[in-house]
C-alpha cells in the first residue's frame, strides 16, 4: 500500500511540474516531441552531429545581432527622449554644407544688397561719433559687401542645452577680397587736403551661438568670444592706382578697434543681437521712440555678494549672524538708468530689498536700444559712491509693429518677453551681473516708434501730443524745407549752486547755425521761442546745450539730441526732451516741417501787392557783449533790408540800450537783417552781434512781439516788434497823422542846428563835446533817410491809388461801356 502511495505521488509531482513547465516555456512541449524524432532519426537513418556545432554557431550569431541592435535602439530611445525633455547635454555633430550653397545662391541678389544698406546706415552713425583726431570730417561714399558669403559651420554644428535654453553654436569665417567700402575724410592740420580710403578686404573667424526664443518668433545671436578680425586698406581712387597705406598708417588700425569695439559692445558674450521673425512684416523703418521706465525695486541685495565692497573684506571677522543683519539693514542704495547718453537716477533707500517706484521718460535714437541698470552703494563717509553691480535690458523694434525686450538670466539664460502695441506694460525681474544673488524689478511702457514715413505708432488710448519724438533723416542736403523749432519750456531743471538758483538758457545747433533763447531765472522756465533753419540731410541731429548763466562763466547743465527724419510737414508736433549728462531736466519743444515754397508764396503775395510795407520797431536791448575796455559798449543798429539801409540812433556806455525807434520798409519779400553795432568816433565800428528777423508769414496788420537772441557772440538780445501793414485792410496811420514831409523839415532845422553847434565847439577846442555832437549829427542823419525813405512809400501807395482810381473811372465811363458792348 505504502509502494502504491509513493508511486501516486511521483506521478502527480511529475504532472504538476510539467505543467508549470507548459506556463512558463511554452515551446517545451514542442521540443520534446523533436528530440524524440531526431534522436530516432540519429538511431536508425543517419548520423548528422558534425551539423550541430555549426547550428549553433549561426544560431548565436543571429542572437547576438539581435541584442546588438536592441541596445542600439534603447540608446537612440534615450537621447532622443532627453532632446524632446531639454534635458540632453549634446547631440551629436551636424555639418551643414547646405546651409553654404544655400547662402552662396542667394547672397548676390538678395542677401548683399538688403546687408548693404543695413550696414552703411550703421556704419554712417559710427563714423560721424567716433572719428580721430587726424581726420575733421569723414563721409561715406560707397558700401558694397561684395559677392563672397560668409561660410558658416565649416566644422560642423553642436546643439547643446544651458539653463534650460536650446543653443547652437556654429563656426563662423568671412574673408572676402572684393568687398568695395569708400570713405572721402578731411584731414586735420597739421596735414591738410582729402583722402580717399578703401576698404576692401574684410577677414572675421569666430564661433556665433544661437538662441531661439518666444516660441521661435526670435533669434538671439552672439560672439562665443572676441572674433579674429582684419580690415585691409587702401588710400586714393579705389581703383588699380590706389596710394600706399603707409600715407595714413592710424587709419587701418582705428577702423579694426571701432569694428571690434563695436563687435564687444553688442555681439560677444553676454551681450546678444537680436533677429526677429515677424509673421507680418509692416516694412516700416523706426526711426526712434519713447519708452517709460520704472525701477519698481530690488531684492536679495547683499554686501558681501558685490564685487568691491567693504563687507566682503570683513566677512572673515562676522561671527554673529545678527551682525550680518543690521548691515544689509545699513545698505543705502540706488539706481542709476542709462540709454546711450542719457542717465536718471531714483532716490536712495535703505535695506537689502528696497524699493523705488521711479518712472523716468526716456528717449530712443534708432530702432534697438539698450538699458543698463547701474546699482550704486551710498557711503556718508565718502565721497564717491561704491559701485556694485549692473544688469542690461535689450530692446527692438520688430515688423508687425510689436517690440521685443531680452536680458541675461542666471545661468546665461535668456528672460524674453514681447509687447504686442505700443502701451502695454512689460515686466522683468533680471539678475544682477557677476554676482550670487540679487535681482532687480522693473516695468517698461513702450508709447511710441517713430518711423521714417512721417508716421507713428500710438496705444489703443491715444497718447497726448506731449509724449511724441523724431528721428534722423535720410534725405539729400538741402531738403527744399524749413523746420520750425519752438522752445516752450523747461521742467526740473538743475542749478550747480548751492542756494539751488539758476539762470537757464537753451542753444540749438542745427548744421552751423546757432540759435539761443534768452535767460530765464527760475528751475521751470517758459521761453516760448521760435527760431528756424534750412533742413540739411543725412542724419543731421538738432543739438541741444542747456546753460545756466552765471557771473565768471556759464554751467554746462545738461544736453539732448533730436532726431529729424519721419518729420511730416503741416504737422506740429510736440516733444518732452530728457536732458542727457545731467540727473533730472527736461524741455519741451515743438517741431515742424514748413516746406520754402509756402514761404516763397507768401513772399510772391507781398511781392503782388505793392500796397505792403514792413513796420519795424526796434525797442531795446540786453546782456550785450561788452566791447569797450571800460566795460561796456555804444550800441546802436544797422538795419538792412534788401538793398536799404538804415540804423538807430546810438546809446552810450550801457549794455541794455533803448532805442524805440520806428523803421518803415516796403514789402518786397526781402530779408530782414539786424546788426549791432559798438560805435566808435575814431576807430572802425565793431559788431556786437546780429540776428534775422522773419517776417514773411505774419498774418496782415498783426504785430509780433519777440526778442530775438544775437548770432556771432555769447550772448546778448533785442526786442523788436515787427508788423506786416497792408492799407487794403487798415488805413495807415501815418496818414492819418502829421505828413513825413513836415518831418523831415524839423529834422533839417536840428541838423542846421546841430552844425552851429559843432562850429563852436571846434572853436572853444571841446573834443568830448565834439565826439557827443558828431554822434548826435549821425543819428539826425539816420533818421533824416528814414523818413525820405517813408515818403517814399507814400509816393508809390498815392501813385498806386491814382491809377486805381483812374482804371475805376476808366470802367465807369461811356467809352469802356460801348467798346465792351461792341
């Protein structure tokens, strides 16, 4: 029984096990029924081991194929994995010999031309900012970058991840020997005459990185490190008789560290250019714009982060993390904002978090700019201020008429961010450079782009007059307009005093010419002065100098810029200028294009109408220039009007003389020119400045009461009242009064009068009398011709009555009524 048991139990074990054997390897019961008939095929039929150890062979052989190429996509799964995740450290290397045939194909006719013209107008800027001192004016005549592309990649290119951001970085090698750039400079002394300079090789090598960013609506690009650069030059013609370079041996090596300096400034790491890939483009040239900054606050702010500070030496020393507290809690700081030229400063404040919410208006001069934030430590034991660490924000103008702001993140990260239209608020957190810790908060408002149509681009809600600007123009020299400047008034204005006063005045240069407002005496002056100047071309800025007049020589107290191209005529336009080299100050001005030819309309009218005369009076002046020894000046004017003379009377030893004098001339359109000048009995007179006075565009009978700054010196101004007078309108008043006639007899009498005089005084030998009297004579003189020249306009208007009075008679007569009839 127990044999029986122990039988049963064997049988069961041995079906259970091959039972599991059927679960887990299927095929086993297929491989017993086939080693059964090969084992009986063996036995009986024949013998086939010698093929066994080759089966197998090839049977390994297959497997570890198979294993080799599932390693091989499980590799090529991962990587591929870790490129969708931005997590993969590089890829491998791609060369882009397509991207060079490409480029090569279209360079000629689309790439080098559209480069061509982008370029010069950089290169034009660049040179009229930043020339040496051998050369006093240079102009660019010619730029052509040639047929031969740059070759981009020729060592292949490297797609790698940094903080998160996908960066390309690809060899970059330009060397070209047909380029064709011409410059026409004007040397300085000692060396005197023009030169012809020829660039025409360019070499540049180095590695460019490439970032997109926002979803692939921009590419940022940049220099891995300072490019290998040379710039080869000639001097002459440009042509095969072209002078050595050893005639201006500075040339070539200034014209390399401009390039490269530039090359530094913009496009070497960290600093990036921008490419933008509009979905529309508009075809619109910017010009300038607007933008409103506000430095809202900084956080994480440390002394010991900071390059240069104090408690970075003191650190070894700190046991006490308490005392580490109330030093950051001592930490007075600020921040200066600076785009180009112009800088503003907000208030300092305390802590290691402060916070400022300071807006400053601020001005673009092209369609890039780039804002650098200056963080500054106040130390009261000190008189210079700790500089700690700075950040840059980028902008640019992009084709659908959008604007585009990038900055460096940690970690050479790029933070980008995008204003659809002008007005929407943009904001940015940005790290400080160099440093551990520390960010700063700031809010941009884009209001306006100007562009080179005349156009501009405002926010939905209108933004008001005030808040418009200009930009450089690139029309040809003389434009064939007049652009029309109106100084209204100064806000915030800063005094180098220490009672705080100042004395503010504006010069405006436009070309050579020189403009200057008079002198007000407050911080928020109002001049409300109009000056004008003949548009010049090719960029020209309108310069503006703020002065504050003192007694032993005036302050510089800030300048500006303006910008005159997109100026579109019959608008006027209104602008707040931010001083630039100054910490606060703005001017307010109005601009306007007025083309000549209204100008000559309005003159052709005065000219038409030969009923017209031109009323001056000339009232008084000040701050004249002091031309006598003693101090001061005899002044009188000069007056000249077409081929008329005349002049006032002289007022001695005074500085601010009063003439309130009347001078009449006949309107023909001429021009009105004012010189004043220092009397002198004996030695030739000597000018103490003039100035011109426009007239051609006064409303009829309208007086206009202006003073007028005097051309030529420092200062000095008159006050003169000018009057269009048309008799067609208003009866002159002349004829309504005593004749010129009568006049000019009493003025006879008194030169009579004055020669008796003059007769004795030579007898009695009185030499101060006699210069007195001389002067006097010349004054009765003066005015003898004015009134001859006033009864000389009444005789043309009585003759002009009389015929009109008889061409009247003539119509009203029988005669002309039948001869119309017949």
């Amino acid at each position: 029984m127990a044999k029986k048991k122990n039988f049963g139990f064997s049988v069961e074990e041995a079906l259970h096990f091959f039972k599991h054997l059927r679960v887990e390897k299927p095929l086993i019961p297929i491989l017993i029924p086939l080693v059964l008939i090969g084992w009986a095929i063996e036995r009986w039929v024949f013998s086939f081991s010698n093929w066994v150890p080759l089966a197998v062979a090839v049977w390994a052989s297959t497997q570890y194929g198979i294993y080799q190429r599932k390693i091989l996509l499980e590799d090529l799964n991962k990587k591929w994995q870790r490129v969708i995740l931005n997590s993969s450290p590089i890829t491998p290397l791609e060369h882009c010999e397509w991207l060079n045939k490409l480029l090569t194909e279209v360079w000629p006719n689309y790439t080098s031309p559209k480069l061509s013209i982008k370029f010069s107008s950089i290169v034009e800027k660049q040179l009229r900012h930043r020339k040496p001192r051998l050369i006093e004016r240079i102009e660019l005549q010619e730029f052509s970058l040639g047929s031969c592309p740059p070759s981009l990649g020729l060592q292949g290119t490297r797609w790698s991840t940094s903080a998160y951001q996908q960066v390309m970085r690809l060899g970059f090698d330009w060397d070209t020997n047909d380029m064709s750039i011409l410059l026409l400079a004007k040397l300085a002394k000692p060396l005197i005459g023009t030169a012809r300079i020829v660039i025409n090789s360019l070499h540049i090598k180095g590695d460019l990185l490439l970032m997109p960013i926002l979803d692939g609506k921009a590419l940022l690009y940049s220099f891995v490190s300072v490019p290998e650069v040379r710039i080869g030059v000639a001097f002459g013609s440009g042509g095969s008789q072209s002078l050595p370079a050893t005639e201006l041996p500075v040339v070539s090596s200034w014209l390399v560290k401009l390039f490269t300096d530039n090359l530094v400034k913009t496009m070497v790491e960290p600093r990036r250019r921008c490419l933008s890939l509009p979905a529309v483009d508009l075809r619109k040239t910017a010009v300038g714009g607007i933008i409103y900054v506000t430095v809202v606050s900084a956080n994480k702010l440390s002394r010991s982060c900071f390059r240069g500070s104090q408690s970075r030496r003191q650190q070894n020393y700190i046991v006490d993390g308490s005392l580490q507290e109330y030093l950051e809690k001592d930490l007075q700081t600020f921040v200066e904002v600076e785009l180009e030229e112009l800088t503003r400063r907000t208030d300092m404040k305390l802590g290691s978090s402060p916070r400022w919410n300071a807006t400053f208006n601020m001005v673009l001069h092209d369609n890039t700019g780039t804002l650098r934030f200056n963080l500054y430590e106040y130390n009261p034991n000190s008189v210079k201020y700790n500089d700690l660490s700075s950040c840059e924000i980028k902008m640019k103008y992009v084709g659908d008429d959008s604007t585009m702001f990038w900055a460096i993140g940690t970690d050479s990260a790029v933070i980008a961010k995008h204003a659809e239209f002008c007005g929407k608020e943009i904001e940015m957190v940005v790290p400080f450079e160099g440093v551990s810790s520390g960010e700063l908060m700031v809010r941009l408002v884009l209001k306006e782009w100007q562009f080179s149509d005349g156009s501009h681009s405002l926010n939905n809600t209108r933004i008001s007059s005030q808040q418009s600007l200009y930009g450089s123009s690139n029309l040809l020299t003389r434009t064939g307009r007049k652009i029309k400047i109106t100084v209204m008034e100064g806000r915030d204005l800063t005094g180098k005093e220490k009672s705080g006063k100042c004395n503010p005045y504006i010069k405006l240069q436009y070309g050579k010419t020189i403009q200057r407002t008079k002198t007000a005496h407050t911080l928020n002056p109002v001049w409300n002065q109009m000056f004008e100047f003949d548009e010049i071309g090719g960029g020209e800025y309108l310069k503006i100098k703020c002065y504050g007049e003192e007694t032993f020589g005036d302050d510089n107290i800030g300048s500006a810029r303006v910008n005159l191209e997109g100026l579109a005529e019959g608008t006027n336009r209104d602008v707040w200028v931010p001083l630039e080299k100054a910490n606060s100050g703005e001017l307010r001005l109005q601009i306007e294009a007025v083309r000549i030819n209204d100008f000559e309309g309005s003159r052709g009218a005065a000219i038409g109408s030969t009923n017209g005369w031109i009323e001056l009076v000339l009232i008084e002046a000040k701050d004249l220039a002091a031309a006598d020894i003693r101090g001061t000046s005899d002044p009188y004017v000069r007056v000249q009007y077409g081929n008329l003379k005349k002049r006032t009377k002289v007022v001695y030893k005074t500085l601010n003389p009063q003439w309130n004098q009347t001078l009449e001339f006949p309107d023909d359109g001429s021009p009105l020119v004012l010189h004043v000048k220092d009397h002198n009995a004996l030695l030739p007179t000597s000018s103490i400045g003039d100035c011109v006075v426009e007239y051609q565009r006064l409303p009829p009978n309208q007086m206009s009461d202006k003073w007028i700054p005097l051309q030529g010196v420092k200062r000095g101004e008159i006050h003169v009242q000018i009057t269009r007078k048309v008799p067609d309108l208003k009866e002159r008043n002349s004829l309504e009064s005593e004749p010129s006639l009568n006049k000019s007899h009493q003025i006879s009498n008194q030169m009579k009068q004055m020669m008796n005089k003059l007769q004795s005084l030579i007898e009695d030998n009185n030499l101060e009398g006699l210069s007195t009297a001389v002067s006097e004579l010349e004054s009765l003189e003066d005015m003898q011709e004015n009134y001859i020249g006033q009864m000389e306009t009444e005789q043309m208007l009585l003759i002009n009555k009389i015929k009109e009075l008889g061409q009247e008679i003539f119509n009203s007569s029988p005669l002309s009524r039948r001869s119309s009839g017949n």
